[in-house]
C-alpha cells in the first residue's frame, strides 16, 4: 500500500483514532444532523480548509484522475494520504474495504476508483461496467459511514445525463430523460452513487458530495485503443500514423458531436476546492464551459503530434450524443476556474505519452 501517514499510525487498532486531526474535526455522529434535528446541507463548517495531516483515501490514485489528485494533495504537503492499488485491494470485495477502512480510519475519501472506457469497452462489457462500479461504490461509500469519514466525494461522469438534455447541460436535468444507449450501464451505476450519496446525507447527515467531470485528459491517460477514450486515442492515432508514414488516418463518425475537455491537473484542483467548501446534496458539475467538434479536436491533436496526411471519417460507426456542454456556473461560484487551455494541455498530455512509448 502507498501510504504517506504523518502522525496517522500505520496499525491502528480497531476502534482507536489517532491524528491530531480529531480533535480539532468534530465526529459526524455528534452532528444534530444525524439525528435528524438539522437541515441538509446546513453544516457550519462549510469552507474549512483540509488539515495538513488529514488521512486521506485516493481511491483509485493510480488512475488519471486520483493519480493528478494525489500529486496535487502531495504538492500542497499533504502527509497522511492512503492509496490503494486494486491488486492490494480490490474495491469490490466488501470485507476487504470494511477491513482497510477499519485499519486505517481515513477521515477523507474522495472515491475515483471505478472500470472506466470509451464508447467501445462501454458497449462491448456493459454487465461489467455496472456489476463493478456499483461494488466498488457501494462498498466505499458504507465503509465511509461506517467508520465516520467526515468528508467524501463521489465522482461521477456527465454521461449521467440524458441524452438529449438542453445544452448547456444544468445538474438539475439529471433523471429528466432517456440515457445514451452506449454507456446507460455504467451511467446507471453512477446515478446510483449521486443517489447514494444523498441518501447518506439524508439518513446519516453525512458530510458527502458527489462531482460530475466532463471529459477529461492529461498524463497518465490510457492509450489502450481496446479501452481509451476519444482524446488519448487520437493521440495514439495521429502519433502512429506519423511514425509509420500512413497517408490518412480514418477516424469514427462524422466528426460533427461537440465536446468538451478538462484537463486533469484543473480537475484535482476543482476536486480540493469542492471537498473545502462544498456541501450540497446537488452534484457539481465539473468542466470548461466550452466546447469543440470531433473534428476540431482531430485537427488539434493533428497539429500538436505533426501529422500531415488526411483525416478520414467513418460515418458508418455511431456519433454517440450529439452534445455534451456543462454549465459550470455553480462550480465557478466556489472560486475554482480552469486554467490549462485546451492545446496547452494536448501538447503536455502528448509528451507524456511518448516518454511512456
Ligand atoms: P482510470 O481507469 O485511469 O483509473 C481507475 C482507477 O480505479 C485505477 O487507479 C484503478 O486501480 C482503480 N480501480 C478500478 N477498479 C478497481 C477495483 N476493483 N478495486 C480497486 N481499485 C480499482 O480512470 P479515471 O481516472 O479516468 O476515472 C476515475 C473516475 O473519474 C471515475 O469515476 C470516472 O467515472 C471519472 N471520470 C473520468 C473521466 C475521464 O474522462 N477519464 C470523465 C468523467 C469522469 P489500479 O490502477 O490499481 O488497477
């Protein structure tokens, strides 16, 4: 395990809590909420910086987003994250979770462990996409009460919402309308998380919240073409198709779907943001605001690899949803705002890529 435990003692025994932390944190049971005398969402403790020596759990810090989480935790000198790989602990197995969480008493968990892919995982292992991601939730989210986790944030993914929601995409059209067929099974399993969520800030008085990241990039990206998503496998398109002297590159689609990208690094920092002060039963919307087509976006990655042959589009393969734009406006009003531009991060993410190739 990856632990980077500060005053938190690696062994602690069952039921003793440890950092200095809590005794300036109060326990969530001791919250009026809890039973049930208080307002949701009403915490007074709203804007509260994360102690330095906070136990903190990455869930899913190998991968792109708990991975740029934990460097930013480190470099704002974090000293008690907790990370666990899934060959250490595999999320979905539940005496396991309840076992570590026991263990090592995180008091903050942000949950970014999941089975992610694109348009091609997502249809081809639909049972999987649901059967885990609701293991790994679930059990995350009880062992969170169980053990009195005083904050968690859920991540989930805008393709929670329906298909053909009014642009820009606003959290209130979340269960307003039928999903995109590709990706409904894993998009169910997180619409069960927000729901889980809420339902432990409802019953429990959990201090929970759950974001919903739009697309995103950056380093430590997957660039499995049986797996990747658009971005990563344009970039692994482009870059073979340079090297190898390819005339053209055929790309799915009509390139016509608008999208938008975060980058990584923007969403960590967004991430903090929201676990300080952020306290609402509503998910968080999380992206740029701004939106390009596929095309665009090829046209970009083409730009930044150095390919100069021709881009072809297979208008046989599925668009998928036509538009996805969040409204961010709410995230924004906490204070956070992206700041990698969407060719900066391209470039950053494409240098990545061929120091790992
Ligand atoms: P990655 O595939 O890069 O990483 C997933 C992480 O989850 C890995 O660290 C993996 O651990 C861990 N994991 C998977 N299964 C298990 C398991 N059974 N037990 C323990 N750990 C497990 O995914 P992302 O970082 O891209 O996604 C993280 C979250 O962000 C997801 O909830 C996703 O929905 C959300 N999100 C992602 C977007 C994107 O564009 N990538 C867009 C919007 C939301 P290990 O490496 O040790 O196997």
């Amino acid at each position: 395990m990856a632990t980077q435990n500060g005053e938190a003692k690696r062994d602690a025994p069952t039921g003793t809590v440890t950092s200095r932390m809590d005794r300036r944190w109060s326990v969530m049971s001791d919250r009026p909420e809890s039973r049930g005398l208080t307002v949701l969402g009403a915490h007074n403790d709203n804007h509260r910086a994360l102690p330095i020596d906070a136990r903190i759990h990455v869930a899913g810090h190998r991968g792109l987003v708990g991975g740029a989480i934990w460097r930013h935790l480190q470099q704002r000198g974090h000293t008690a994250l907790i990370g666990w790989s899934s060959a250490e602990l595999d999320l979905r197995d539940r005496d396991a979770v309840f076992a570590g969480y026991e263990q090592k008493r995180p008091q903050v968990v942000v949950l970014a462990a999941a089975r992610v892919g694109g348009i091609l995982a997502n249809s081809t292992y639909p049972a999987d996409f649901l059967s885990d991601n609701l293991r790994i939730q679930v059990n995350v989210i009880d062992a969170a009460a169980r053990f009195g986790v005083e904050r968690l944030l859920f991540l989930g993914s805008s393709c929670i919402y329906p298909k053909m929601a009014p642009q820009p995409i606003t959290e209130e059209y979340l269960l307003t309308g039928p999903l995109e067929p590709t990706n409904d099974a894993y998009a169910i399993a997180k619409i069960a998380g927000i729901l889980h969520v809420q339902a432990m800030r409802r019953q429990h008085g959990m201090r929970f919240v759950s974001a919903m990241p739009t697309n995103l990039y950056g380093p430590g990206d997957n660039f499995n073409p049986e797996t990747s998503h658009v971005l990563p496998a344009m970039i692994r398109r482009f870059h073979e198709a340079k090297v190898m002297g390819m005339p053209s590159v055929t790309l799915w689609g009509t390139g016509r779907p608008q999208r938008e990208f975060l980058h990584v690094d923007d969403l960590a920092r967004a991430c903090i943001v929201i676990l300080e002060g952020y306290d609402d039963r509503a998910p968080l919307n999380v992206g740029t605001g701004k939106d390009v087509t596929i095309r665009e976006l090829a046209e970009a990655v083409a730009d930044v690899v150095g390919y100069t042959g021709d881009m072809k589009w297979d208008t046989s393969k599925p668009d998928g949803t036509p538009r996805k734009l969040l409204d961010v406006t709410r995230v924004k009003a906490l204070g956070w705002k992206p700041q990698i531009e969407l060719k900066d991060g391209i470039r950053k993410t494409y240098e990545w890529f061929r120091k790992g190739s």
